[in-house]
C-alpha cells in the first residue's frame, strides 16, 4: 500500500484528542502550507484561514458548535472562512489573480470576461456565492486533513455550528462568511473500523 493509501486509511474523525499533545510548530506551519498552496477555481484562492489559540475564544466557539469537545480539546483549531466579496466578477483582486500569470493584458481582458460569464450567474444570489467559495476551502480542508493523516495527525472536520453564531463571535467582517471549522490533534482513543462503500457501488465505466 501507498503512503497515501496508508494516510487515507489512518484519517478518520477524531472525536476525543488528548489535550496534553501539542502539534510541533513545524508540522502545523506545513499543514497551512498545504493549504497555501491547494487548488481553487480560477485559481482565485476565496479561503482566509484563522487559527484559535484563546481559550477564552474556543470556549464561546464551543458553544456555538453543539458543544462539542474537539473544540476545546484539540491541539489547534482552523477556521476555513470565505471572502466572497473579493471574488466578485470585476474586482481589482480578480484582475490581479490573473495578471500574476504573467499574461498580456489582452489576454488578461479575456479571462476576466470568461471569469464574469461563468461567475454572474452566481455573485447575483449571495447564498449561491458563498456555496460556491465554500466548495473550494473543502478542496484545502481535504488536503490538509490527509496531509496531517500523513504525519500521523488526526483531525475531525465540523460543520456541525451556528454559523450566524460563529461568525458573531469572530466577529468577521462583512463579505467574509464560515464554511466549515477542523479540530487538529492526536487520538486518545482507538480509531473504529473504517466504514465505506464497496467501489463497485460508487463507480460506473461507460
């Protein structure tokens, strides 16, 4: 088995961490590099991450998350939060996404209007907007989860929170919005069996 494979079979979502293991600075530095440098739509990068030290502040954030206790018990705790206004069609941030490409501006004038094509359909409902910008924080949210899983890290993703809630608490400011929050860690308990579909179930060849 790969030791990608033997990463995925090793992730699962830890419900109770050892609060007396700490994640060594320089693997935590990684895994948020992990998410640096993750792919996202157009390559426009909607996630701004915060990281919860404060007990004080993870205690109000428990609260608004069903009380649940990797919240305060992990080792460090991510925020995957989302600015959509920034990636509206049009904007100055847009333009400069992909003028970092080091493309001619007449090239950088298409893109942007291949961008506003695809975007104005969904910037114009706010829900569809930030539907859209949450999608790409799962796609670093995933491979942050599997790089810890390769580091022997556990995490345990949650997106069970008030989300109006939390995102009073951290008190964001408008146009940004909470997709979801991930518990880092180490296990205390055993990891159970891991439960899933048979690939014949989920894969079609046509």
């Amino acid at each position: 088995m790969s030791e990608f494979l033997k990463a995925m079979a090793f992730r699962h979502a830890c419900k109770a961490f050892d609060t007396e293991k700490q994640i060594p600075a320089e693997q935590f530095e990684q895994i948020l590099e992990v998410a640096r440098t993750s792919p996202s739509s157009f390559g426009m990068e909607p996630w701004r991450l915060i990281v919860v030290r404060k007990p004080a502040l993870r205690k109000a954030l428990k609260s608004a998350c069903w009380n649940q206790n990797q919240i305060t018990d992990c080792s460090e705790l991510v925020i995957l939060t989302t600015d959509n206004d920034t990636v509206r069609s049009g904007t100055p941030y847009v333009r400069k996404m992909f003028e970092r490409r080091g493309l001619p501006s007449d090239a950088v004038d298409t893109y942007m209007g291949v961008y506003k094509n695809y975007l104005e359909p969904i910037e114009c409902d706010e829900v569809l907007l930030e539907n859209w910008t949450a999608k790409q924080c799962y796609i670093a949210l995933a491979n942050m989860m599997t790089y810890a899983a390769t580091l022997e890290i556990d995490s345990c993703p949650i997106e069970g929170f008030d989300k109006e809630e939390v995102e009073a608490i951290l008190d964001l400011e408008y146009g940004h919005s909470v997709a979801v929050l991930c518990a880092f860690g180490y296990r205390v308990n055993p990891q159970s069996p891991q439960k899933r579909l048979d690939v014949k179930q989920i894969i079609e060849y046509r």
